[in-house]
C-alpha cells in the first residue's frame, strides 16, 4: 500500500497540530485509523489508514524558521500568512488554506484577515475563514461579526470559481466557544472529505456539493440578518433571500455551469447612486468632520450634492489618542517625510494643534466618520481632489465617466496602514465595493496622515503588496499621489 504524503505549513506549531488533531477526529468517524508521533522530537507527525487508503501530515510550524519553504508558499504567504495550509511536496501543490481568529469580531477586527482569503482566493487555493458570529468587546458588551468578510469571500468565490468560505461558531449564550455554532464541524468536514478526494485522486469535491452549499447558504442568511445592522442599503436582497441562490453560487463554482451567468456574476454590484432606490438617496447628506481636512471636507460635501453616496449614517470613529502619541506620531511622520530624497512640491503640515480635543483632553484623529465612498464618476471627485490638492492637476489619466470606490484611513502611527487591520480592510472593501465588478470601480485610497515616503518598491511588505494590486492611486498626506503599479510619484 503506497503512502500519500502531505505537509501541514502553519503559523505555528500549536495551529498545525490543532489542524491535524481536528482532521483525526473527523477521520475516525469515517473509519480511519490514526497514529501520532513526533519526527526529531518536535514535529507531529500523523498517519492516517483505511483499507487501501494510507496518508500522512508533517506538520512545518512557524512558516519562515524553515529554510526549504516552498516557493508556492512562499508566493502565498506574501499576501498574509493564513494559520495553516495543505501542501503536497510531490506535486508541488497547495490543497486548501484556514484562518481562524479569536479577535473581537466588530469593526476593524472583524476584516483585519481578509487580505488572507483575498491572497488564497487569488491562487485559486480553496480557502475558509473560521470567525466567532459573537463576542466580547473591550468595553464589556456582546458584538456580532461584520457582513464584510462574507460579501468578499462570495464575491471572490464567483470572481475565481474557487470556494472561499466563513464559517462561524458560538452563538449569544456560548460566546467565543467551538462547541457552538456549525463552522468548527462545518470546516474540518470539509477539509476531511477534500483531502480524501486528493489522496484517492478524485474530481476535489466529490461528494462535497450539499455541504459546500449549506456554507453559502448560512452565509447568504447571516447577510440577510445583520445587513441593516451596519449599512443602510444592501444590493441584491431579493437573491440574498432567496433559497435557490447558494445552490447556484456553488453549482456555478464547483461545476462552472449555471443558468444565468450574469445574474452571478453580477451578484453583490454596489449601483451608482441614481440606480439606488428614492428614500436610501434622499438620506444622503454630508456629515460635519470631527478633525478638519480640505479633501474630506470636500467628500462630504459631493455626498450632500448626490455626487457619491456613504454606506450609513450610524458610522463611527476611531479611538483618540493622548497629546503625547500625537507628537510623537506627528515627529515621527515628519522625520520620514524629512527623510525622502524624492520629496515632490508638497509640505508637511501635521501639527498637534490641528487635532481637536475630546472632553478628556485626549484628541480626535478621526476626519469623517465615513471610510467608504462611492463615487458615479471619477471627474466628480478629481474635481474636489484638485480643489482641495491644486498640485494634482492635470496628473491623473481615467475617464471622467468611471465610477469610484474611495478608501479612507485616518490612522496617524508611521507605517500602520500598511499593516493589521487596513490591509484586511482594504482588500474586503475593494473586493466588495467593485474594483474586479464586470462594471468595475476604480480604487482610490487617502491617507491624509500618512506620508508617502514610507513606500519603498525595494522593500514590499504584505499591504504594500496588495495596496499594489488594488489600488489605482494612493493620495498621502500634502496632496502626494502614488500610482503602486507603475511605481510613479505624482
């Protein structure tokens, strides 16, 4: 009997463990034996046998202390290192790919992996996201998950036709808890049957429609349950209620055959504002901004003057700092703007007095409450940027009629958006609000806090990476704008 051999890549040597000691469990309801041990002491090390069929992990915990790695892992974990991946050194191929967080599953936190599922999705890899659906916040109260990492990962499914899953656990009475919820059986369920489908070289997901379309359908209902809870209009509701969408999703991935291609793969496209229904553009007024800035203020008022549109009124803002963060952070963006042998006719001009006071003492750093705007077309907001940044006249180069998807980051730490949570966020807004839609969206990402000579093309990190690839232009602090994919300062 010949050995199938596969290697368990994770984060750690705890997660790959984990991984396999989950996948055992499930392997012995389906029959197999199962052994355990460790190779030079330290490396679990699984066999698994059933008849005929024999196969084993090697679990490589801590994906860069090992010299061999890869170069398919290596390519993937460029994008976000997910907890644990199925490897077959023998073909040189990645089977799946897990992440699973215990991070308070609200705001920022609930997107800050999402750059993950982009990553897998991208090289095709099978990919689920195993998320807590409630949780405890830091201020004491229960949280429920955002809708955004599941309208990505459909979104991404479809894009790729390749499953991209979430899956949760615990439910209001069992928060944080496994033993809650369907998605802990749900996902080594299914890790189990794919990895019985390769070692007995069977089409992948044999035998795996129902329960990959169970996963859809439970996250096309949790859309449908909390949608209104974080925005004020959700596209497609009547798909999204309806039963017979999840089996057409999965029909259209697994088998690449469904009866109405557009309808799928216009599924989850954000309208432009004049397609939004009568009461939903009525609500659209701009906000007033918490800490003053010339282009934000300008967003907000294309917002008043049905120019774009934001997601909800009931946005909120980021935690303020103390004065001492504030200089230090401020010192610390003008010693890298200072440090820049490319400086363009921009200057620096964060200073502490410009960030208002809470009741505390503390300051806002926070502009506009809003992150997201969606812009009809890019003439109207290249308008409000050259106003507000008259130095960028005349450099950009798209056409007036494109519609927009505009990101913004308020964060004022040296470097932070280039890391967790930003780049989680941005590669699930860009997935969701449109920029791979058959009408797609031009990306734009302001960062009015941020300097731009911390790019530097010679020292890529995972959300230089991805800001690269989704990204159209980055507008820093002073009116710098950058074009990633061509490597141009504007």
């Amino acid at each position: 009997m010949s050995i199938k051999e596969l290697e368990i890549w994770a984060d750690s040597f705890h997660e790959g463990q984990w991984c396999c000691e989950n996948i055992a469990l499930i392997m012995k309801k389906f029959g197999f034996s199962v052994q355990q041990d460790y190779l030079h002491g330290f490396q679990p090390f699984f066999i698994m046998t059933k008849n005929d069929i024999k196969f084993q992990f090697v679990v490589y915990g801590s994906y860069k202390s090992w010299n061999n790695r890869p170069q398919k892992i290596d390519d993937l974990i460029e994008w976000g290192k997910p907890d644990f991946v199925i490897y077959d050194a023998q073909k040189d191929n990645l089977i799946l790919a897990v992440e699973e967080t215990a991070a308070t599953t609200t705001g920022n936190q609930a997107l800050q992996r999402c750059e993950r599922q982009y990553g897998s999705s991208r090289f095709k890899i099978p990919y689920w996201y195993l998320l807590s659906e409630y949780s405890i916040h830091s201020d004491g109260g229960i949280r429920k998950d955002s809708i955004w990492p599941i309208v990505a990962a459909i979104k991404l499914s479809i894009l790729n036709t390749t499953p991209c899953l979430v899956v949760h656990y615990s439910d209001e009475n069992n928060l944080e808890n496994y033993s809650a919820g369907k998605g802990f059986n749900l996902l080594f369920m299914s890790i189990a049957k794919l990895i019985i489908n390769y070692v007995m070289d069977r089409f992948k997901y044999t035998d795996m429609e129902d329960l990959i379309c169970e996963q859809y359908s439970d996250m096309l209902s949790f859309i449908a349950k909390q949608w209104d809870n974080i925005v004020d209009y959700m596209p497609d509701i009547d798909m999204i209620n309806n039963k017979d969408t999840a089996k057409e999703i999965t029909n259209y991935i697994l088998n690449k055959t469904v009866v109405d291609k557009e309808k799928i793969t216009n599924f989850l496209h954000w309208p432009c504002l004049s397609e939004l229904p009568i009461d939903i553009r009525n609500k659209q007024k701009g906000a007033p901004l918490l800490k003053y800035d010339c282009l934000m203020e300008l967003l907000e008022n294309d917002v008043t003057q049905k120019k774009a549109y934001t997601l909800s009124n009931n946005a909120g803002s980021g935690k303020p700092c103390c004065t001492s963060q504030i200089i230090s952070y401020i010192n610390a963006q003008k010693n890298k703007f200072n440090s820049s042998s490319l400086q363009p006719e921009a200057k620096f001009s964060l200073k502490v007095e410009d960030f208002p006071k809470t009741k505390n003492g503390n300051h806002h750093i926070t502009t506009a409450k809003n992150i997201v705007y969606l812009y009809d077309q890019w003439g109207d907001l290249e308008k409000s940027i050259t106003i507000a940044y008259p130095r960028l006249k005349g450099k950009f180069n798209f056409p007036d009629n494109i519609p927009v998807f505009v990101y913004i980051s308020n964060s004022l730490t040296l470097g932070r958006v280039f890391g967790d949570p930003f780049t989680g966020q941005l590669a699930a807004y860009a997935t969701a609000f449109g920029h791979f839609d058959n009408k797609k969206r031009i990306v734009i990402a302001y960062f009015p806090h941020q300097v731009h000579s911390q790019i530097n093309p010679r020292r890529m990190n995972k959300g230089l990476t991805l800001m690269k690839e989704l990204t159209d232009i980055i507008i820093f602090h002073g009116g710098v704008a950058v074009n990633l994919s061509k490597g141009e300062i504007l």
